[in-house]
C-alpha cells in the first residue's frame, strides 16, 4: 500500500487522484485494466471521442471517416498542428506505425484484427483503411484509447516489444514518472488542444477500499475512483456529497455484470431450463441488497443509452411462470434443479450477488432451484472457460468503446454453428457454446447498418439470445469519483474515462 501521507507535499495546483489497481506497465499493448485506460485517456489522443453526450467526434482526425461505395475503404483527414511529447510531429506515417504496433503487439489485438485487413498513409496527413466487412462504428472504434497515437521516434527499438515504464504520445498530459502504484503528469506546453485546467495530476493506488475511503476523507488525496470502493463506502461518500462535505460526478455506464450458462452439457442443454432461471432473478432486490441500488438493474447485454438496448428484451422477475417451466422440465417437489453457481472470490460484490440470490431463491422457490455457491479467483476461472468448467458463473465486461457491437459480438460471435451449439468462436471462448442459425449473419448484417434499421436488428438479435437464456445480463455499473469540496465536481467523458484535465478548484 503506497502511504500518500507519507509522501513529500506536491507543488501548489497538482491533485492527487486515487484508485486502486496497480500498473504493470503504461504500454497500450499491455493495458487491459480500468486503471490503465484512466491513465491512457489523460496521455494519449485517439482519432475520435466520444462526449458527454455520447457522440462520436474528431479528435486526432479532423472529420468522420469517408468510406468507399461498399464500404470497405475509409479515408480519414487528420491534424496538422499535433506534436508529440519528444517534439516531433504527429502525421498519418506515425498513425500507421501506432496502429500496426498495436496489431503486432497487444493483449487487445483483435479490436483492429476483427475489423481492419490493412493500414496505410494515402497522403502525409490522411489514413486509408481497408475494412474486412463494411462497419458504421468504425468512428467508434477507434475512439478507443488503446489505440492513442504514440511517436515512432521514441518506440522505434520498442516494435517488438513494449516500453513498460515510458509514454510518449500527444495528450494534454505527459508522464514524467511512473511507477506500479504511482503516475505522474504534467501538462503538455504544445498541447493541440484546450490545456488541463490543473497544474498535474497524481494517479495513486491504494490497496483496499477501506485505504481509499480513510485517504479521501482524511484529505490524503483530492479525488477518489470508484472502482475498487465497496458499495456501502460508496453511499457514505454519496451522502457526504448531499451534505456538501464533498463534490460528485458519474458518467455514462460501460460495466455490465451478467450470468454466464453452460448450454451444451444436461441439464443447462434444455432452453427452457435456463429461461426458468432468467425468469427467477429478483433484480431490483439484488441490486438493493447487494449495493443500495448503486448497480442498476440490467435486462440488456448492451447498456442504455445505446442502441439496440430499449426495449429490454430478458424477462423481469416472475417466480410463478419459472416455476411453471420448472415444472415442464420435470423439476420442483422432491426434485430441485441443484445449480452449481460460481463467483469470483477477489470481486466482493460477486459474493454478495450469490449469497443474495441464494436467499431469495430459499425464500421464493427453494423446491425448484436451489444454489450450490463456490469462489474462484478470476484469473483461475477466465482461463477455465473455453473448457466448460462452470455450469453458471457470474462475471462483467466493459466494452473499449461505447458501440453495442463491442458488447454483443463477444458473447454471441460464432465462428462454427451447428444448430444451438456454438462449436468455435467468441461464444464458446465466454463459457456459454450458445449460438442459433442466422444469429452470426444477423450480427455481421448489423455492422453494415446505422440508425433505425440497426437498432432494430440489434433489438432482434438481442430477444433472440433472451430466447436462448444462455446468457443472463443482471446489473450494470456507472463510473463514480468524489472530490474535496474545494474542487469542481469531477466529469465524465463519453468513454467512461474521468476527465483529469477538467479537475480544477472552484
């Protein structure tokens, strides 16, 4: 645990910003965690962004791509007035370099290798695209920060392997110093864009949520993330920001948590099995019981606002039609379906989830489901899923942009079907083997639409796997962060990230 307290005092108009996940490494190619995409958001710049408002906007680029009559090629304009951290300038060769480097080197590859057959500079300030399918969220895309522009001057002996401890990228901050439990960043004096309204910022990890909480209301730290904050500690600092003791700011929710089926083994192979189990979760009592309604409850796998998430098509809670489907499936009585449910150990949330719907399955239908409750470490149980281990496990995802695609096609992509059965592919790579015939053409179909069209066939796409069961959304989660009552209250941008630039006193 780093001591803030114990730390020399920082220079007048620096702000101490505090989470709880350590870094590793600072290197794109390596990020996968919250933490490091905070960070990442803060140094570095994406061609696009998304706002508040969840638009997609230029950031990098200085236009939407403009895409080839069938959709293949997409041309992108970008700046001219972009420099690097080393002082050299950014233009479409290094945008080619940052891509394929990402392409060659990162955890995340698949977000460019799904999508994009080949990169290339058309002209020194535009970047042509050539696109595996036609894809309308491509803007989206690539308004992820994992793929932030980095200088080919300073990775140049670092194309093969990543640069652990070092960023050099355009954003209006530059890392100075950086160590697993501690960041530091300056403002960039060539920034392109509007300067940080604060003189640093001081990204700290703590290692619980009971370090977190004492550091913020102590005055250790100036603003405090939620991830890594219990639910109860998070409606105490609530209610201190009611009481004006402290300043707070949500954004727009990317973290979905949801139960995962295993469809292709007796006796989660019966669909209509597992719609008597969506039918039997009391989410609104899970989510009071388990985090005082902080995590809203979910019926989509695609977060509101985003398309495709309205109407919610999972069924809401109704003890009496899933004990009817018990029955049907020749349950309940003398003979319970005994459900072997796990959870992760280090996520406490996840415990809470289990035991509270273990209670209320006592309670409500304890002579047709009844849980059998273990823990795993999350890291033991990801690598277990591709095997089949879990007859239902709970779990989250986040997507890397705010486009329902980056939810869906991770769960329902499908490589090999055959009938319900999801033989190769995301699907069976995510614990579920759940598929149904057309669901892949239906889910390729809807990279190539926009508007209308596309939200309906997102919504059709998503009853169908409310259909299968197989996978059961039950909450979603929105970023949080608090800050000391000097300070203006902490923003939000449309990627989930907190605007460290935007922090400034009163």
């Amino acid at each position: 645990m780093l001591l803030v307290g114990c730390q020399p005092p920082h220079p007048a108009g620096q702000l101490v910003v505090a989470g709880k996940s350590n870094l590793a490494s600072v290197d794109p190619v390596d990020i996968t965690t919250l933490a490091g995409t905070q960070l990442l958001s803060a140094i570095g710049d994406p061609l696009y962004k998304a706002g508040a408002d969840g638009q997609i906007r230029p950031h990098l680029a200085t236009a939407l791509p403009r895409l080839s009559a069938d959709g293949r090629t997409a041309r992108i304009p970008l700046r001219r007035d972009v420099r690097f951290h080393d002082g050299t300038r950014f233009d479409a060769a290094a945008m080619v370099f940052s891509l394929e480097r990402f392409r060659a080197l990162a955890k995340m590859s698949y977000l460019l290798d799904n999508r994009i057959r080949a990169v290339r500079a058309s002209g020194p300030y535009e970047l042509e695209l050539q696109l595996k399918r036609p894809y309308t969220a491509l803007a989206a895309l690539l308004s992820s920060v994992s793929l932030s522009a980095l200088s080919p001057t300073a990775y140049q002996n670092h194309t093969q392997r990543s640069l652990t401890d070092r960023f050099v990228g355009t954003g209006p901050y530059r890392l100075v110093r950086s160590t697993a439990q501690k960041q530091t960043l300056l403002p960039f004096k060539q920034y392109w864009g509007p300067a940080p309204r604060n003189r640093g910022i001081h990204l700290v990890s703590l290692s619980n949520s009971t370090a977190l909480f004492g550091a913020l209301i102590s005055g250790e730290v100036d603003v405090l993330l939620s991830t890594g904050i219990e639910s109860d500690q998070q409606r105490a600092l609530a209610r201190r920001a009611e009481r004006g003791q402290l300043v707070e700011g949500s954004g727009p929710p990317g973290e979905i948590g949801y139960l995962t089926l295993l469809s292709n083994r007796p006796p989660l192979d019966q669909p209509l099995l597992r719609r008597a189990i969506a039918l039997s979760l009391n989410r609104p009592l899970i989510s009071e019981r388990v985090s005082y309604g902080i995590r809203a409850p979910l019926r989509s796998l695609v977060p509101p606002p985003l398309a495709g998430s309205e109407p919610p098509p999972w069924p809401t809670y109704n003890p009496t039609q899933a004990r009817r489907l018990f029955q049907q499936a020749g349950y309940c009585g003398s003979r319970p379906l005994k459900l072997p449910l796990t959870f992760r150990s280090n996520v406490p949330a996840d415990k809470l989830f289990a035991l509270t719907w273990k209670a209320q399955l006592e309670r409500d239908l304890a002579d047709c489901l009844q849980l059998e409750i273990s823990g795993m470490e999350s890291t033991t149980a990801y690598r277990q899923l591709e095997k089949g281990a879990f007859p239902a496990i709970l779990l989250d995802w986040t997507g890397d942009y705010p486009d329902p695609d980056i939810y869906l096609t991770p769960m329902l992509g499908c490589s090999t079907v055959r009938g319900d059965q999801c033989l190769a592919g995301n699907a069976a790579a995510a614990g579920s083997f759940w598929s149904a015939p057309g669901l892949e053409a239906e889910l390729q179909a809807s990279e190539s639409l926009a508007g209308a069209p596309r939200r309906t066939l997102l919504q059709r796409i998503q009853r169908r796997a409310a259909a299968g069961a197989a996978y059961i959304p039950v909450w979603q989660v929105a970023p949080r962060a608090w800050a000391q009552p000097h300070l203006r209250p902490p923003v939000f941008d449309g990627g989930g990230q907190l605007s460290l630039q935007a922090l400034s006193v009163r």
